[in-house]
C-alpha cells in the first residue's frame, strides 16, 4: 500500500515554478521556433503571399526542391559508441578563411522585399555568428552598405554575367575594391526558370496592388508599414545602371555566357573564385582544370530547370572524381543542422543556406536571422555528439548512408518496344 498524506505547501510550491513570461512578442515568437520549419510557418503568417511565394516556391512543378529535400530526409547515418565528443568544434577554414560553422549565407536577389531590413539583417547576423555573407547581383542592398553592415566578417558576391558585360565588369570592380574575398560566378540562369506561384499570384518588383494583394495584406499591416516606411525597393548594386527593373532581369539572364566569360572574369578579380549552378561530373573537372578555386553544386534552389540533378546526391560522385583538394560546397534543400553534418561527411567542404536564412528573416528581421543560425548550430552540434565526433574533419563518409528514393534505371534495365 502507498502511504498517502496531505500535499506540503512548500514541497508544491518547490515543484510548481511558473516561467517568467515573456513580454517581448518579437521574441516570444522566435523563441517559439525550435526548427526552421517553424521559422517557416511563422514567416508565412507574417509576409504577404507573393513575397512569401516568391520564397518559398521554385520552378513549374517544384519537384526539384522537393527531391532535394527528401534526399536529405532519406540518410540514415551510423554513429561510434563509446566515443566521447564532449567538446565538439563545428568550426572550420574555408578558401583561407575561418568561418564559426561550415556553412554560410547564400545569396537571394530581391531580400528587402521579404523582410525591409533584407541584406543588412543577413550580413549583420553573419558577421556577428563569425560565418560568411554572399551579397547577389539582384540584392537590394549595395556592395559598399553589406561591407560597412559587416566591416571585419568575410563577405561574398555573386556575379551573374549580364548580357551589358560592363555592367558585370562594374561590379566585380566595386566588390574587390570593397574587400569581398570571394566570387560566385553563376553558371545556371541563361534564361529565367518558370515560376508558376510567381504568374498566378502577379508578382513584381516594386509590388502592383491588386484586389487580391489588397485583401492578402489586411492581416499583415506591419509588413506594408514597413514597405512603405523605408527607401525604396531596388536593385542596389544596379542602380545607376539605368533601366526598368524588367530591363535589368532580362539583361541578367543571357543564354551566350561561356568559358571566355568564365576566362574573363578569372583575370579580373584578385580573391577566391568559385563556380555555382554545376550539376554534372564532367563540367566539374573541366572547371577545375581551368583553375577555379572551387564549386559550388547547386540547382538553384529548384528555381531554374525543375527535375534538375539533386546537388546532395551529386555531391559523392564529384568528390570521388576530382579528389579530395578542391573546394566542394553544396546548396539546396538544407533545412536541418543534420543535413550539413550528412554533406560534410560526403565530401562537402562547406554548405550554403537560402530558403532558411529567409524564413527567419520573414518571421523576425534581423532577431530572425539570429534565431536561424542559432537553430542550426544546436543541430549542427548536437548531431555531430551524437555521432561520436568533435570536429568536422572527423566526419566521413562511412558516417552517411544515403538511401534510395529515386534510383535511375540504367540502360540494361529498361524495356524497349
């Protein structure tokens, strides 16, 4: 028989300690988040649909983001027992350079359009997380304001090669006198992939308003408060070039880039190069044989050719082909800490993050972006414990089984009629 008495005031009171409540509602919402799919969702709440679309989708039927998040999903991965890893390092060096954790911010055009603190949030954040910031052609941020944001931090740009080449040739000029360090020369836009949620929602740059626009942002007055509030949307880094913002998309995306371009723009910037968008074996030698300083494997996030290779299942064929020197880095479809630790162990030297650095920009500007990195980096962490590992180089790829959801048929298998 248990033995049963009054409850003890004291004794209850001991047990029943309420939390303080948080007054702040900023914070209380992103302390909310455990993951960045909750970061999603509440930047779904809080941003109009066409930005929050423009986000969140990708091109025609979105099946390659789709697939590259699943290929993350479908790993099963195969930890040491009775391996300590009490302090666990998620530090590395990358292209000559430290970053706190193996991944960075990629870079996203049109960034003020989700969140008005746009590239400022996501440089400051990086700089003050010690990882690196990539800045885009299409930013709504300049060079010169994302390097006084992050005056000490690394800081990137990517480069699309516009069909007035001057105007690239302009860029590159201003990014090196800014003392960005690396380059992404991007490979996979030579013409604009089609994105259905974009069309049917009427999206533009600056926003049209339209009945449904209208109606859609009745729930989300501090959005169009802040819009409103604040200079006006633009192409940062393309705005004493001239034109309609139509005349700049279009002049973005040329189908004549080639290695000459490629040849070019080697000669002309001083710091790191990287390639991004590369998506088969073959082009990956050829790259490195021409003396990039790495790639970055990529499909866009999904936005351009859908049912693209997935960089992810891509990434072990590269890095047995090329070896283990050359600089290997991989986008698309990260959405966990896990995922990166997976990507390393594959042979990743470092990873890129978009969708995630956006959604917490969405859901909480600036504090948003924070919330991301910090949620990442516990996964990060934890998994890495988990395993059995302290730092990164102790990953391998014995650690990571990638499973199979799609497997290509091969040409023995297939039935001919």
């Amino acid at each position: 028989m248990v033995k049963r008495q009054l409850p003890n005031p004291s004794e209850m009171l001991e047990l029943m300690k309420f939390k303080k409540p948080e007054l702040n509602a900023k914070k209380r919402r992103l302390d909310s988040a455990l993951t960045i799919y909750d970061l999603r969702k509440i930047a779904k709440r809080r941003t109009p649909a066409a930005a929050f679309d423009y986000t969140d989708g990708a091109a025609e039927a979105e099946l390659s983001i789709k697939r590259a998040r699943e290929a993350f999903e479908n790993i099963e991965f195969h930890p040491d027992i009775l391996k300590p890893a009490e302090n666990v390092d998620p530090s590395t060096q990358i292209l000559g350079g430290h970053s706190a954790l193996p991944f960075g911010i990629a870079p996203t055009g049109f960034t003020r359009l989700m969140q008005t603190e746009g590239e400022i949030a996501g440089a400051g954040a990086a700089g003050a997380a010690g990882i690196p910031f990539t800045l885009s052609t299409l930013g709504t941020t300049s060079i010169e304001d994302v390097k006084a944001t992050n005056p000490q931090g690394r800081n990137w740009f990517q480069l699309y090669v516009m069909r007035d080449r001057e105007i690239s040739y302009g860029l590159v000029e201003r990014a090196a006198a800014a003392g960005f360090d690396t380059l992404m020369f991007t490979v996979d836009t030579p013409i604009a992939g089609y994105r259905i949620r974009d069309t049917r929602n009427g999206f533009s740059i600056p926003p049209q308003l339209t009945p449904g626009t209208v109606l859609n942002a009745i729930p989300r007055p501090w959005w169009w408060i802040d819009f409103l509030t604040t200079p006006t949307l633009e192409f940062a880094s393309l705005s004493s070039t001239g034109g309609t913002v139509g005349d700049l998309l279009n002049s973005a995306m040329d189908p004549t880039i080639s290695y000459e371009d490629l040849k070019v723009i080697r000669e002309m910037w001083p710091g790191k190069l990287l390639v991004k968008g590369v998506q088969n074996v073959p082009d990956a030698v050829k790259l490195l044989e021409g003396g990039v300083d790495g790639l970055i494997l990529s499909n866009h996030g999904g936005r351009q050719l859908d049912r693209a290779p997935v960089p992810f299942h891509l990434l072990p064929q590269v890095r047995r082909e090329v070896g283990s020197e050359p600089t290997i880095m991989i986008d698309t479809g990260i959405m966990n800490g896990a995922d990166i630790v997976a990507a390393i162990a594959l042979g990743a030297d470092f990873t890129l993050i978009g969708r995630a650095y956006l959604y917490g920009l969405m859901a909480g500007g600036r504090q948003g972006v924070d919330r991301t990195i910090e949620i990442l980096r516990t996964e990060i962490t934890r998994t890495m414990a988990l395993l059995g590992v302290s730092t990164l180089d102790e990953l391998e790829p014995r650690h990571v089984t990638q499973l199979t959801t799609l497997v290509p048929i091969s040409d023995t298998t297939r039935t001919h009629v």
